[in-house]
C-alpha cells in the first residue's frame, strides 16, 4: 500500500511538475506540409504521404512530409509541450481531452482557399476547426470561462503558410492573376518567373487575406502569434497594428539557410545538394541526418531541428524568429 501511494505520488507530482514546466500551456498550428503532421491521412487527397518513407525515422508513424519531425513538432518540444497531434487524427473523446495543442496544418494548402489539391483543408477550414476545438472540445477540460480566456491568451498561435499560393502548380488564383495581367503570355508554370507585377498584386492580396485569418483567431481571443515571413513582415505588422495588446513574431530562415549551406560540417550536414529520398527512384540515403534536403520540396529532420532551435533562442544566429525570439514571445506577459 505505501509502495503504491509512492507512486501514485510521483505519478501525481510528474504530471504536475511537467504542465509547470512548458512555457505556454499549448501551441495550435496551422499552415501546409512543412507542418502537417498528419491530417492529409484523414482526407481524400493526391497531396498525401500515407505510406513508407514518411515518418521512417519516428516509428514509421506516416502522415509528414519529412523523415521525421516537422518543424512544427519541434516549436512545441522546445517550449516542453508534447508533439501536436494531428485534428483529424483524433476522436471526440480525445479531442475534448487535448489541452497542450493541435495541429491543422494541411500538404498543399494555402493563405487562399483557392489553392491547394483537391481535399487538402483550406486555411479557413483550418481556423473552422480551431473554433470547434475552442467552443466545443476546450470547455470539457477547462470549465472556468476565465481560465479558458486566460489559456487562450497564453498559447502560441503558428501560422507558417503561404509558399504554395506562390506555386503554379497549386496556385489557381497566381496563374489566373498571370493571364489577366499578362494576356497572350505563356501559362505559368513550376520554375518559371513569375513576372513582377503578378508577385506584388499577390503579395498584397496574401497579406489580406493572412490578416483577415488573424483577425478571426484575435476575436477569438488568441494574443502570442508566430506567422511566417514570405510576404513581408514588415508589411504584416503594419496590418497587425490595430491588434495592438497581441504580440506577433516572424518565422523566415533565408539568414539560416544561408549560414548552414555554407558550413555545413558545421551542422552535421554532408550534402545540402540533393534530397535523400530520391522519389522517382523511390530511395533513401543511407545517412539521413547528413542531408538538409529530405525531397524537392521539404527538409530534413536534422534540418528542422535546427530551425527549431534557431527560432526558439537565436541558437545558430540565423534570426529564424524575429523581432522576438519563440522563448521571447511565450515568456512575454
Ligand atoms: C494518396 O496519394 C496517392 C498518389 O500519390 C493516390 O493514388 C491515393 O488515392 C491517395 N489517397 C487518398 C486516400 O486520397
Ligand atoms: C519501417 O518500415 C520499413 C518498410 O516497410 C521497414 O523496413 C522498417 O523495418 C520499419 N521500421 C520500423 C521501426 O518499424
Ligand atoms: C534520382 O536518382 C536518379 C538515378 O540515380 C537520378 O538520375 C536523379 O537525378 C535522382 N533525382 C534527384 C531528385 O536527385
């Protein structure tokens, strides 16, 4: 009996001990398949990775477009949260239990619900989901409404999205945008440039739509955003301003790609050049943590982790998340 009380005590003080040890009570993420972790299983889509190797290096738990952890799995560990599951991985029960974060995040989708293959969850089916989890599944665990305001208020909004509305390919807004601004011009296509004019009417167009999403998580009652940068965050905190008791920091890595690709034995990395999953050929390299690239599209886990780390204390001086660092803006009041 005591031996059982001593455990039921260090059981009950680790739990305690663990919640007290994140520095926020939850991140919910949303974006596409650089932070997907799993939710394009669930739906019926060719922007799937429902198979082998998805996920070869976590136990071949499929459903990332990554060997291993996504870069959203790493902003939730360094803030000592568990690994958001993905929303449509998880019944109602474990739904309503789910208080350290979800993911929504969707391969293929975008800031315009125009973009993406057919079946991925659009941007504002993504905050959709969110809404339900905050009015339906939250309050059967947290059932003081000032508590719940005050969670809300402190858990980490992730919003990395925007690279595919930039994407012919999935973009059907970018290429029609190309054929009213440039009539009689080729029909754009991967790889090609996308003509100036086409690139600033999208911008503007991304960054209000983006803002229109904020917006909703701010009513909401969401306060810590991280967003990323592809847009200009200058431009972003412009629009942002009327949010004025949020705080908003940008996610954008070209300052650390640029240092690791040029030490890269510095990181660990033996090829920055190539992806090890060769997906034609249906290969993997034999040393995965040695490759920054994971296929033509995506990151490795080695190099996700980097990221991660980047983002949450300046770790590599690359500025991944600035103005503030992820540890600035859990610990801000
Ligand atoms: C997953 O993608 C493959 C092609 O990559 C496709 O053949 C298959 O139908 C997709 N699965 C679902 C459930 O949509
Ligand atoms: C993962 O799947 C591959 C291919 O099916 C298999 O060879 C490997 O042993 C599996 N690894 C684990 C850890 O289950
Ligand atoms: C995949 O492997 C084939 C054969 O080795 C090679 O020709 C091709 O360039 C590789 N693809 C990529 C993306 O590296």
């Amino acid at each position: 009996m005591e031996k059982l009380i001593t455990f039921l005590f260090l059981a009950f003080s680790f739990v305690v001990s663990s919640n007290g040890n994140s520095l926020a009570p939850a991140a919910y993420f949303f974006g596409d398949s650089g932070m997907d972790t799993g939710n394009n299983n669930y739906v019926k889509t060719i922007a799937n990775v429902s198979r082998w190797p998805s996920g070869v290096d976590l136990n071949n738990q499929t459903g990332r477009f990554c060997n291993g952890k996504t870069i959203a799995d790493f902003i939730a560990i360094n803030l000592g949260l568990p690994m958001a599951p993905a929303y449509l991985s998880l019944n109602e029960l474990a739904r309503s239990k789910t208080t350290t974060g979800i993911n929504y995040a969707s391969g293929s989708c975008g800031i315009l619900s125009t973009t993406g293959e057919t079946g991925c969850l659009t941007l504002q089916k993504q905050i959709e989901y969110f809404t339900s989890t905050l009015k339906q599944d939250l309050p059967k665990a947290i059932k003081c409404e000032e508590e719940l305001r005050r969670y809300v208020s402190k858990s980490i909004f992730v919003l990395i999205i925007g690279a595919n509305d930039m994407n012919p390919m999935v973009s059907r807004t970018l290429v029609e945008l190309n054929e009213k601004l440039n009539p009689g011009s080729p029909k754009l296509k991967l790889g090609m440039p996308i003509p100036l004019i086409v690139v600033e009417k999208m911008g503007v167009l991304l960054l209000e739509q983006l803002t229109q999403h904020i917006k909703t998580l701010y009513e909401l009652g969401a306060r810590k955003f991280l967003v990323s940068d592809y847009y200009g965050g200058v431009a972003l905190q412009e629009r942002v301003k009327p949010f004025s008791d949020a705080k908003f920091t940008y996610f954008e890595t070209n300052a650390l790609t640029k240092e690791v690709t040029e030490h890269p034995a510095k990181y660990g990395f033996k090829n920055i050049k190539d992806p090890c999953y060769n997906e034609t050929q249906h290969l993997l390299c034999p040393n995965r943590k040695e490759y920054m690239k994971w296929d033509m599209a995506h990151t490795t886990e080695a190099a996700n982790e980097i990221a991660g780390k980047d983002c949450f204390n300046d770790a590599y001086g690359g500025h991944a998340c600035k103005p503030l660092t992820l540890e600035e803006l859990a610990k801000a009041p």
